[in-house]
C-alpha cells in the first residue's frame, strides 16, 4: 500500500505492465532446477558460471534472469553474478509440488493468457463455452482436460503435463489447505464420517485430513487417468491411511453414486466451469443427499475492494479484500478465463449458482488461506 502513495504512478505502471517477465524469470529457474543447484554447493553459493555449465543456459543471460529474481528477493545475490538461496528459494529446495506448480504455470497458462488479450477483440471472447477458451486458440479445439489425457503427439507416450499437474495440485495444497483445516470443524462431523472429495484429483486434500483427523473416512473421486496416478501416490504418501479410503473412477457430470455422506467436497472444481456446467455438476450430486449432508466448495470466494456484507472486514488501512494479498486470486482468475472460460466467484455469485441447483447457501467460512469454504445444503 504504501508504494500507491508515494510512487511515481508512471513508473507503477510500467513495473505492472513488465511483471510477466519476472514470473518467466521464476519459470525458468525453477525449470533448470536453480535452487536445488545452490543447496548442493559446499559454499552455499554458485556464480552464474558455474549454473550456466550446470543448467546449459548461456550464463550472461542466465545472470540477468537470477538479478531478476533476487531484485524482487526471490534469492539473494551475495556477490557480482554470484548466487545463494533465500528464505523463499529455499522453501523450494525439496518441494517438487510447488516446483510443479510454478513449472506448470509456465506453460499452458502462460501461453494461454498470451492468446486472451486478442480473444476478446473476438465474437468468442464473450463466450464462456470451454472450447472458446484461449487455450484452444494454441493447443487446438478441445477440452484442456482431453489435452491432458491424450498422448504426446511427437513421443505417442502420456503427456508429461499430466503428471506435472497432479503433482502440482499436491504442491498448491501444500500452502492452501492447512488454513482450511484449521478453519472449519472437521472434528465435529463425527466418528466414521465420510467425505467424499469431488473431483478430488489425486486425494491431496483427503491425505490431509486423514493425518488430521483420525475420523473421517475418504472417498476421492476422478477421471479414470487421474484415479490411476492417484493410487499410486497414496501408496507412496499414505500408505497408512489407505484403509480409509476408496479411490472411485468417477463423472461429477453423472448422478453422484455415494449416498447420504456427511461431506460433498468440490475443491477448485466450480471455479473450472461457467454457470451452467456448474449447476449441473451441483444438480448430479442433489439426489445424493440426505439432511445431514453438506457441499462444501473449496473455492477462492472473490470480494470486492470495497467488500461483503457477509465476509469480515480486516482492520483498516486495508482494503476490504486484503488488497495484495489477494493478489494470487485474481491472477487465478484470469487463469481460469484463459485455460477453461472457467471463473473465480463472489458470494452473490455463489448464491445465484447455488439457487439454480436447487439448493441453497447456508454460510461462507472464510479461511486463513486463498481458498474458504461455501457450504451448501437441501434447502
């Protein structure tokens, strides 16, 4: 906030309008494995030099590219062209997750969001139908998650994006789901509650809870691909807590199979689609509840600077919607709008999706993360 107030707006605007670069700066680094190089250093440190013959990038450039990063005190620069890790490029050292994440940004979403800009000059940039998405404008006209799935055209092997997403939704959980673990009452849902995990990819959020909570029971639901993987990370992650849980090949589109469980939850499942996939996928799983049952939609919940009845207020001076802390959010959304024409709602959005499912809101639990969580009931 405090650089609004005393910076030149000019220059505001031109470091806002350059920013992309210093998220392919994070890209590449983390690509040629920059912080996991430093830590293996006897001293600490490597020189561009040194990170040049190691990574094969020309390593003047390769200097820029780090100067970059350690200006916005993503490393540190010890020295001319020298090179050490930070709190922040160390929490990156032996976090393959997260390392996937930023990876993965790096390419379908980036590539994605360099084709929105001319999409929305288009007739179909006011379409929110999947395949007017910008992502088709590059990768062709099909569904991202069909993409996913289908072989590597050059290798006819299975697309290396596919494991790096699942590996990179691990590494998203890693930061967002503790808030929601502490911020909602999972205890209280009783011995032997179950909950099944919606489109739950490969069951990151349920390995959670499971080491949390010794009550609960998972059923982690997904595309047949995405169960396979899914199997064979909890064999290697939680091995303990494999008789918890039931990994079940499944379409949210379908009538949900799983009768009258405590918890439905939807994690970045919504926020995928446009309205009318969304309401479908809430009217598949309505037959399946019973009065006990709640939806519980992991999701960001978007408010506006100036805020939400419904949502605390942080202490002032800041902003409504906690200002740069926000920041992710919304580039999640524009993500979204890029990849899949899917959106990042508010609460008034919510309520009107959820209403149209014939269900209804029975209240926001805002958590100590990016995500919170909208609970969702028989009315």
């Amino acid at each position: 906030m405090l650089s609004e107030v005393v910076q030149d707006p000019g220059m505001r605007c031109l470091q806002m309008c350059g920013s992309f670069f210093e998220a392919r700066a994070l890209h590449i680094a983390v690509r040629a494995g920059v912080p996991q190089r430093i830590a293996a250093s006897p001293k600490g440190a490597l020189t561009s030099v040194e990170l040049g013959k190691a990574t094969g990038i020309e390593h003047r450039k390769l200097a820029r590219i780090l100067r970059c990063l350690a200006t916005n005190h993503m490393l540190a620069e010890v020295g001319r062209d020298t090179f050490a890790n930070n709190r922040i490029s160390a929490h990156l050292v032996d976090n393959a997750g997260l390392c996937a994440y930023i990876h993965h940004y790096g390419e379908e979403p980036y590539h994605a969001a360099g084709a929105l800009m001319t999409k929305l000059d288009t007739p179909a940039g006011a379409s929110y139908d999947i395949l007017d998405a910008p992502f088709s404008d590059v990768y062709g006209r099909k569904p991202r998650w069909e993409w996913l799935e289908e072989p590597d055209e050059k290798t006819g092997k299975p697309r290396e994006q596919l494991a790096r997403f699942g590996l990179a939704m691990l590494g998203a959980g890693d930061v967002e789901v503790p808030g929601v673990l502490a911020d909602y009452d999972w205890a209280g849902l009783g011995q032997g509650a179950t909950v099944v995990d919606v489109g739950g990819g490969v069951g990151q959020m349920c390995i959670a809870l499971g080491r949390a909570f010794s009550n609960l029971r998972f059923v982690v639901q997904d595309r047949p691909p995405v169960i396979e993987q899914g199997r064979k990370i909890w064999a290697e992650r939680a091995a303990d807590l494999v008789d918890r849980c039931e990994l079940q090949p499944h379409d949210f589109f379908q009538t949900q199979p799983v009768q009258g469980a405590h918890v439905y939850l939807l994690r970045h499942v919504v926020h995928d689609w446009a309205d009318r996939e969304s309401i479908a996928i809430l009217r598949a799983l309505k037959p399946a509840l019973a009065p006990h049952s709640r939806i519980l939609l992991a999701e960001q919940i978007m408010v506006c600077a100036s805020g939400d009845d419904r949502i605390a207020r942080p202490a002032a001076p800041l902003p409504a919607n906690y200002g740069d802390a926000a920041r992710f959010s919304h580039q999640r959304d524009i993500n979204m709008m890029g990849l899949i024409n899917g959106i990042e709602r508010s609460p008034a959005e919510f309520d009107a999706l959820v209403e149209q499912a014939g269900l209804v809101v029975k209240a926001f639990h805002p958590c100590r993360s990016q995500i919170g969580l909208v609970e969702v009931g028989l009315p």
